[in-house]
C-alpha cells in the first residue's frame, strides 16, 4: 500500500538516547552539505507487511532506492530510484528511474524533452535488477504475480509514420489518416512474474486494467491507420488471449472488469470523428458467453471520452460518468481572400476579448482556470446490472456524486447556489443523499462549508455532520435529526480559530461495523457514540482535556475502495500530542471502554506513514530537532517495540548540531504565548547571539521536528543555528480587524523574552517571512525598530489594492481571504476602509526604521507581485534602505533551483551584515545593473 510522504525530518530512536555530537562533531555545515543531504520520501510496505521500499531523495540530484527485506534484514538499493511501488506479497519492487540530473542539465530544451523515464523491478528474493527503458507508467496485479507496463511512444516509430506521409504527396488525400494524440496507443508488456519468459506484448494500447481478483487483464487496442480495434482479455493462468470485441471504425476507450469475473465494460465511439467532439457507447460483455450487452444512450444523456468505469466491489453495479451532450470544439474563421479582410463577423472573430460580467457565477480567471476541469466533468450515472436498469445520479443542478461502495445512498453536493459569493465569503457547499435505486435527491444540508463535509456510515443508514460546535446524527431512514453534543459540557469547534469566520470542527473518526457507532473529535480527547441509543462518552476518559494531550486514531488500513470500519471491541492505536510539551506518544484505547493506555511517549516528533494491508505492520518515523525522521516497524499493538529500518541520522552526525526548546512568555495583552528557540551550535551561557525570528502563526509543534534540509525560500535553520545565530520561532495568536498589531505585540514580546534570558543580542534582531508571515514582517518594521533587518518573501503591501486582486494560481478574487479568511479583517473594503488602510504598511513606509529585501517571482501565482513593488516604491520615495529581489518567471514559491540557492546565499549575506556587521556585498551597497547574455543558440 502507498504511505503518506514524510514532511519534516527530526529526532530520537526508539531506546536510543541523543548524541553528545557538540564535543565530538565540528565539521561546518556548508549550503552544499545541505543540497547532498538526502530525505526518505514516498515509502511503501507490502501488503503482508514483509517488504518496506523508500525513495532516498537529495535536495540536489538522483534519488536513489532503498528497499528492505524485513524478515531477513537484506536490504537492496535501486540507483536513481523513485516513487516505489511493491508487489502484494512483497517479492517484487518496481521503481522509476528518472534521467539523471546531469543529463538533464547538459541537454538542449529539444534534447530534454526527449528524455523519457525507465523502470526498474527488483526481485528482492535473488537481488536480479531488471530495467525497462522508456516507460510511461506500471502496475502490478492485485495478488502480485504479474506486471503491466506501458511505455512511452515509440519516437522512431513516429519518425518513420512522418517519413512516409512526407513520401506519400502523390497519394490521393482521403488515404491520409491524422490520428489525434489523444487516440495514439503505446505498447504494453504483461509479465508473469514467475515465470519471466512467459510474457505477452501488444502494440497499440490506449487502455488497461487487471480485475482485482487477478484473473484477467482487459486491453483497449485502437489502431486507426490500420482500421483494427479490438478489445482483449488476457487469462493470468495460461496468458492465452481472447477477443471480446473487434471494429474497424470504432475506437475503444474505457475499460473496466468486475471483481466476480463475470462482466466487462468498456465504451466505443466512432474513429472517423476527433475525439474532443465524439460521442461514445457503453456495453457491457457476459465473458463466459461473449455475448455483447449495449447500454444506450438517451436523448438526454450520453458519454464523451472521459467517462471513466468502475465496477462495485460486490459486482452488482456499474458507475460511469454520462454528459448531456457532446460537440465538437469550436473554430474560428480565418482571413483566407480579400473579400475577408472587410467582413465584420471574420474581422472580430481574431480579437482577444473576454467579457467580464457582474452575475457572472465566477469571475473570469477563475472560469478559465476551471475550464478544463469542467470539460471533462462527467455526470455519475450507475448501471445494476441484475435489472439492467439505469440511473442518473448526479446532473447539471447537484453535480459531484461521491463515488462509494454503498448500496443505498452516496453522498452529492452542489456549490452552485455560491460561486459568486466565493468572491468575497469563501466556499460552501448544498449536500444531498442520492438514492442509487432512483436517482432521488433528498437535501441534507444547505450552505454547509466546504470543509465541513458530512460522513456516511458504512452501511449507509447515518450521516455524521458539524455545524456551529455541535454534532449531529441524521438516520436516513427516520429522517430525523439529533444533536448529540448539546448537553457535553465541551465544545467540538476549533477552540484555536482567529478567523473571522466560523469556527471549524475537529473531525471524524472511523465508523464502527453495522453503524454501531462513530468516532468524534474535540480539541483534545476522543468520543464514542452510538447510533442506537444517540448517548455518547469520552473514549479517551477526558485524559486529553485534563492532560493537554491532542488525541486521535492513527494506523488504520488505508483502503481507498473501502473505508476501514471497526470492530464493537476493537483496540486502537491513538497518536497523542501533548500542547504542554509539543511532544507527541502513542497510546491505546478499546472501544466502548473509556481510558487510554500509555505505549510509549518522550520528547520526539511521531509520524505515522501506514499499515500493510493484511498484516499490522506500522511503519511510522520518530524525530527531534537533533534526531534524523528515520523510519521504523512495528506491529500495530506494540509500537514501542519498534525496529529501526534506516540509519540516515549518521548524516547529521557528521556536524556539530543544535538541539531546540520551548519558551514561554507573557504578551503585552496578558496572553501566554510560546515559542521554540534553537540555539546556536556551540551555544555559551553568557554570550549574547543574532537572533532570525522566523514565523507565520503557530510554529512550537515543530519544537520536535528535524529541520527540512532543503535550499528554498526558508532560511534553513541548520544552516543559521552552525553560522552562529540563535533561530526563534514564535507563535502568533491574531485579534480579527487586527492582525497587524496582534503580530507585532507578539514578535516584540517574544524577541524581548530573549533579551531578557540573555540569549539575544538585542542590536542585532533579524525577521523573515514569506507570504502571510511576509506580509506580518513589511508591516512589523513600521511599527517597530526592534529588528535590525527584515527580510519579506511575497508580502502584501497594501490591502485596500491587494482587497481586489487575483489569486493567478486558482483564478480566485482575493476578496474573501480578507473578509473571511486568513487576512482577518472581517468586513469589506467599502465597510471598513479605516481597518485596510491601518494594517497596510505601504501607508506607514515613512517611519521605517529597518532595512528591508523584498524578494518576488513575476509570477507570483498567490499574491500579485506588484504589492512587492508597492512596497519598494513607498520605501524609495520616503528614502529608507530597501533592496527588491525580482526573480524572472517564477510563482509565488520559488522553483527553479538556481533561484533558490541565489535567495538562500543573499538572505544569509544579508543579514551577516547587518547582523553581524560583515561587509556588504556589492549587489547590496551598489545594486546590479541590467545585462542582457548571449543567447545560447548565438
């Protein structure tokens, strides 16, 4: 099964006690010591939990496998490795193999674009590494025991299609076939693993799939030149092939087989159209009989080419997605004679024009943006296939339909009612039950926020939903509704919410088998209800609250074709993480049973990355800001008993390493507050330090986590803490229509915390933000002359303009993040013009004390760039020292590496003088001129 991706990497092995690494380590650590230093990413555990594959990624260059045998201990590498997947039982792992990054970084554009991926399969029984070159993409069968890959398009085969039809101006038109690229095949090989000689290759292949019960492999091969199209199974026993369906004019597109083996699905449209605009058939084949069912089409709906299939686990149902109609792409007429250069209709159509009108549903960018989503949305529609009846489940007035393996009801919803109040009030959602038996909607909730979704039972006879602190249970059947909290004396509403919305729920736990029951958070503990009596209690027996500790339940089978139900009496593994400490633990409760037991907890940073699905192997990794996230195993019952799986921690025990700790302190309005300061390397009591304070809004639950070692926008905290500065990430806790000054007073009172414990040197203070913290840092040092430089990634400089910007990423108005969400004013710009121009630091550059860098890409896909040269106009005209970094076509995160490494070596430059009192370098006492390079091609 796939695994969650590791975030951040930190400390702490199981029974291991941390290293006196300041005595005996004292390598520095360098910008390239960092761009080496290699992450686990993407791991993978086999089914029946044996075998564990991972991806050892640098910052900088070829990743690399690591796959381990955990009953021998054998372990193998995979070189230039990435995102693995594993066989069911584990004897297989199969591996991208990108082109290296030399290779990539000494091709031409043409030449990159020619380089393809290979895979590589590892039988990690014998060692024997097998490559594959030039894949597009691989799977294995669900038992393990065979492989599909499906590889790129043959660029000699293209080459040699050209030559001919460049060599054919003598044949007549008609005999030349254009086929659209959407309609081009690729070869696919099917290997049976245990007997690698046996092996089946076809040409062609536009679609595939395996049943899951690995008895069969369907393959769409469509060859249009050729006028061959046929749909074949292939029998995973013997590899015989058979024909289920052969045209010369119909093109195949999707494939499905049931789990019973009994039904293949598949759809067909006519060749001779362009597939934007055609229109296709479902059919249903009988396999023991071969006889071919159509499923018509109707007046009112039909399928395109991305109506995908999916067949009910039980096999008693097809879903597939239905559109109301299908046309062709349109066209423009072109200017093609004189006469066209004075027609009206030809002339206007070349222009570029969008209109923007006031009931438009979504403003424009965001309708572009969406665009090519909504052309391949599709309508989900279900075919019982004991009747062979059809029912249209979603359409034009509810249109998403949650695909699940329920019989009776699926969860629908429709934003449509609020798309053009997304602007300004954020995303809401109507949410209906949809009887699969006659497509009947009935309503559920009404302008329900989009992150509160309602969960369905596993047998779908209760839906679970928040709202306003509270939460309820609907029983479908009875159509009535209870709140089951409103006599708790807890609140189930996010108690740490400084938004000027409502507040938010801490959400759902697993249902219990036969909907018993379901699991319920609040800010702290866990709550058992059942169904049947609407009562409820504290699973974890109120220990969180009393104790402060975040309880939830983690390593649960992760089955996207069925949600994991539990047993009446069944014992969980929680995750706990302590608010006190910022420690995290692992814990065990019994449902129906009200207490937690305590498995293992200490100051480390617990990451739970999955479960093999047919054992209870747990794969989790344990971290501290001087401990590497190496991964372990262990079974889900006794995870303090794990097994350290890798050792990548002995990269960090080559430098001299920090550790990190928690700060407490008081702000100006009486509000505790905390904080993590990481102290210089080599720290000593006594001496005062430059301090970066580095923020957005609650930072002290990375007080565990191993610093991300990567070259980016962020200043790496390794790196800073072994130059000789304290690093200080302090919590921020927001007042709505305020969040300027609420920043301010608690980044002064943090650094003045420091001061006071001695560990700050008070005239060297330094600040860096990006984003919303970027905003905070612009606006900080107009208020403030605490901090003896500042460096704002991506702020906002002014609200009153960026009110009514564009989130270019998404297409979004910016207006709802201020009225709404994260930018916390709470009214509109027209209502509260005071309150924009108060928190907007374009208004007070005159009084800044602090120099500043602006750093920007152009384009910025979050925050309009323009608010960066606001911000440096403001400056420059009011004479105060600022220096604006414009990196050329890049977004709102910096992604071309170059540019990342250039922002990380002028940031440190930047504040080493004047922090540290170093010489400027001259890009900042003399800025750079314009110069234009030779072209490559020149």
């Amino acid at each position: 099964m796939k695994l969650l991706p590791i975030t951040s990497l930190v400390l702490l092995s199981l029974g291991i006690q941390p290293n006196a690494h300041a005595e005996t380590s004292t390598k520095p650590l360098t910008l390239t010591d960092i761009m080496h230093f290699e992450s686990l990413e993407k791991p993978v555990i086999a089914d029946n939990g044996q075998v564990l594959a991972v991806e050892v990624a640098p910052d900088r260059g070829d990743s690399h496998g690591l796959i381990k045998n955990l009953q021998t201990g054998k372990d193998f590498q995979i070189e230039g490795g990435s995102d693995p997947i594993v066989s069911h039982t584990g004897r297989y792992v199969a591996m991208v193999v990108k082109p290296s990054l030399l290779k990539v970084e000494t091709s031409d554009a043409k030449a990159k674009k020619k380089l393809k991926a290979d895979m590589v399969l590892l039988d990690t029984q014998t060692g024997t590494q097998t490559k594959f070159e030039r894949v597009k993409e691989f799977v294995f069968s669900d038992d393990g025991a065979h492989l599909a890959i499906w590889f790129e398009a043959d660029e000699e085969a293209k080459k040699d299609v050209k030559e001919k039809t460049e060599g054919a101006e003598d044949k007549p038109k008609a005999e030349k076939v254009k086929v659209d690229k959407f309609d081009q095949g690729r070869r696919l090989s099917l290997v049976n693993l245990s007997s690698p000689s046996q092996r089946v290759d076809l040409e062609h292949v536009t679609a595939y799939q395996f049943d899951k019960d690995s008895r069969r492999l369907a393959v769409a091969v469509n060859d249009i030149e050729a006028k061959q199209h046929q749909l074949q199974l292939i029998d995973l026993k013997d590899y015989k092939k058979s024909t289920a369906f052969e045209s010369q004019n119909q093109q195949i597109g999707a494939v499905s087989l049931s789990k019973n083996g009994r039904w293949l699905a598949f759809t067909q449209g006519d060749a001779s159209e362009l597939p934007y605009g055609r229109s296709y058939q479902l059919s249903l084949v009988d396999i023991a009989s071969g006889k071919i069912r159509p499923v018509p089409n109707t007046k009112e709906w039909t399928l395109n080419r991305y109506a995908s299939l999916n067949f009910s686990l039980d096999s008693e149902r097809l879903f597939f997605g239905r559109v109301p109609e299908v046309s062709q792409q349109l066209s423009l007429k072109k200017i093609a004679e004189e006469k066209d250069l004075y027609d009206k209709d030809i002339v206007t159509g070349q222009r570029g024009l969008k209109v923007w009108h006031g009931d438009d549903p979504r403003i424009k960018p965001h309708e572009i943006k969406q665009y090519d989503k909504e052309q391949k949305r599709t309508y989900l529609a279900v075919l019982h296939l004991g009747s062979n009846n059809v029912v249209q489940l979603g359409d034009k007035t509810v249109p998403d339909v949650t695909l699940s393996q329920h019989k009776r009801y699926m969860l629908a919803s429709s934003d449509l009612p609020y798309r053009k109040m997304i602007t300004w009030a954020g995303f809401y959602q109507d949410y209906y039950l949809v009887d699969i038996n006659t497509g009947r909607k009935l309503p559920l909730l009404t302008q329900q926020p989009s992150d509160a979704e309602p969960s369905l039972s596993g047998d779908g006879k209760y839906v679970a939903y928040y709202q306003q602190g509270n939460v309820y249970l609907y029983d479908i059947a009875e159509g009535r509704r209870t709140n089951l909290t409103k006599s708790l004396k807890v609140s189930f509403a996010d108690e740490d919410h400084d938004y000027p919305s409502n507040a938010p729920g801490y959400g759902f736990g697993p249902w219990l088998t036969d909907d018993a029951g379901f699991l319920v958070y609040d800010k702290y503990d866990v709550w058992q209800f059942n169904t049947a009596s609407k009562s409820g209690f504290a699973l974890t027996a109120g220990q969180g609250r009393a104790q402060k500790i975040q309880y939830r339940v983690e390593g649960l089978v992760d089955n996207p074709d069925e949600p994991t139900t539990l047993a009446y009496n069944a014992t969980v593994l929680l995750h706990g993480y302590s608010d006190k400490t910022k420690a995290d633990g692992f814990y065990q409760a019994t449902l129906g049973e009200a207490g937690v037991k305590t498995l293992m907890e200490g100051e480390y940073k617990l990451t739970v990355l999955g479960r093999s699905k047919d054992a209870d192997t747990l794969v989790f990794s344990k971290e501290r800001f001087d401990l590497f996230p190496d991964l372990y195993t262990a079974s889900y019952q006794a995870p303090q008993n794990a097994v350290k799986q890798t050792d990548l921690d002995k990269q960090r025990q080559a430098f001299n390493w920090s550790q990190a700790e928690l700060v407490h302190w008081t702000n100006g309005d009486g509000k505790p507050l905390d904080g993590v300061l990481i102290k210089p390397t080599n720290y000593q009591a006594g001496e005062r330090y430059p301090v970066l304070v580095y923020y957005y809004r609650f930072m002290t639950d990375r007080l565990h986590a191993f610093p991300q070692m990567k070259v980016n926008h962020r200043p790496n905290f390794a790196w800073y803490v072994n130059n000789g500065y304290a690093v200080f990430l302090p919590d921020i806790r927001f007042d709505i229509g305020y969040p300027g000054a609420s920043s301010v007073q608690a980044l002064t009172s943090g650094v003045q915390k420091l001061i006071d414990m001695g560990v700050a040197d008070a005239n060297a203070i330094g600040l860096q933000g990006h984003s919303w913290s970027g905003y905070q840092t612009a606006f900080a040092i107009t208020q403030t002359k605490m901090f003896k430089a500042a460096v704002a990634g991506a702020p906002v400089a002014n609200m009153t303009s960026a009110y009514s910007g564009i989130r270019h990423g998404t297409g979004l108005a910016r207006q709802f993040q201020y009225e709404t969400g994260q930018s916390r004013i709470g009214e509109s710009l027209f209502a509260a013009p005071q309150k924009y121009i108060e928190n907007s630091p374009v208004f007070y550059a005159d009084r800044i004390q602090t120099p500043l860098m602006i750093m920007f890409g152009d384009k910025d896909d979050a925050v309009p760039w323009e608010q960066g040269v606001e911000m440096y106009l403001a400056m420059r005209r009011a004479g105060k020292d600022v220096v604006f970094l414009q990196y050329e076509d890049e977004p709102h995160h910096l992604k071309k590496y170059p540019n990342k490494l250039d922002y990380s070596i002028r940031m440190m430059e930047y504040f080493d003088h004047y922090l540290k009192g170093k010489p400027a370098p001259a890009w900042l006492s003399q800025g750079e001129a314009y110069v234009e390079y030779k072209a490559d091609d020149e």
